[in-house]
C-alpha cells in the first residue's frame, strides 16, 4: 500500500508540472524548477531554458 502511494504522489508531481507548463504557455510566461544538481531554470513555453544565477537567495 506504501508504495502505490509513492505511485500516486509521484504521478502527481508530474501531472502538476505538465500542467505548470501549459499556464505557462497560455500566458506567455514561464516555468521556474531546480534541478538535482541544485541549479535553478527557467523553460519558457517555446522550449528555451535559461540558468539562473543566484544572488545571495536564502530561500530554497
């Protein structure tokens, strides 16, 4: 039962990002997401991923 949750939690996440993308690309905007290396991106819509540089954030 553990881990169909797991299943489930995780089928979220990534339905919650696909749709982040779609608001994304019916807005003109963009998504923010940190990858496991630690890096912070910003993908727009037209598929352009861009690095973003921190500067002295404190919040992760």
């Amino acid at each position: 039962m553990k881990f169909n949750r797991l299943q489930d939690l995780s089928k979220f996440i990534k339905l919650t990002g696909d749709r982040a993308k779609l608001d994304a690309k019916a807005n003109g905007t963009y998504i923010v997401y940190k990858t496991r290396e630690g890096e912070f991106l910003k993908e727009y819509s037209s598929g352009e991923i861009e690095r973003i540089h921190q500067q002295g954030s404190k919040h992760e």
